[in-house]
C-alpha cells in the first residue's frame, strides 16, 4: 500500500489511501481472438465475405463488390455488372438477376436491390413494381 500525505495534517501521520473492493484486472491471462477467426454476427451490416463464400464457384462472385444489410431485411448488392440497356434477358441482367437470386435464398430477405457499376438499380426483389416473389430487372 502506499502511504498518502494529507496537506494540513502533521508530516509525521501518514494515512495510507483506501483500497477498492473490486479486483485488479487480468488482461494479462486473457488472449484475444484474431479479427479472422470471429464469425460474421448476425447483425452484421457486411455480408460481402458470407455472400461471397456461399457462392465461391458462381461465375459472377468476381463481380460483386458488397453485399449489405442496409437494414433488416433489405440486402443491396453492389456490383461491376454494365449493363448495356438492350433488350431485357441481356447477359447482364441474367447476371444480375442470379446474384439477387442468391442473396434471395441465402439471406431470406424482404427486398433485395442489385445495383450496376455506376450505382443504378439494375435488378429489384420485394419492390412493389416487380412482380411478387422475383428478381427483375428494372
């Protein structure tokens, strides 16, 4: 314990300072996880890595940038597809039509938007302008 020294009081009384009853921490026993080894929490906004990892052998999974959970329920995935903006069917929106198909039946969610390269929606899942139950393209 170390022994205090209270102003105004006789140098020759020294009061020691009080103790707390809680116990000093143990950090030095705890280890801690490596960031890698701490599975995705199911509140977590990122699903990129999950998304990714269910689809390793997709064609596509080179072209997803993110995949996130804006809020519950609601998935927006961003990717690299351009679409030229020809017929519908075009290979791009085949394309974006299977991610949204996949984020659908892996996350389970309400609505899903698969975004273009630039940032446009491109393909709309649980949108009131899409037919109930489909990814289409917008």
């Amino acid at each position: 314990m170390a022994a205090l020294l209270i102003p105004g009081c006789s140098s020759s009384t020294a009061q020691t300072a009080p103790t707390t009853a809680s116990p000093a921490p143990t950090l030095a026993s705890q280890t801690a996880s490596a960031p890698e080894s701490v599975p995705t929490a199911p509140g977590d906004a990122d699903k990129t890595a999950d998304f990714k990892t269910a689809n390793a052998n997709a064609p596509w999974v080179g072209q997803i940038k993110s995949a996130t959970e804006t809020e519950p329920g609601r998935i927006r995935v961003d990717t690299r597809v351009v679409d030229p903006r020809g017929d519908n069917g075009s290979q791009a929106a085949k394309t974006a039509i299977a991610i949204c198909e996949s984020a659908v039946a892996l996350f389970g969610p309400s609505y899903v938007a698969v975004m273009e390269n630039d940032g446009t929606n491109f393909v709309l899942f649980g949108h009131p302008s899409v037919p109930k139950g489909a990814c289409t393209e917008v």
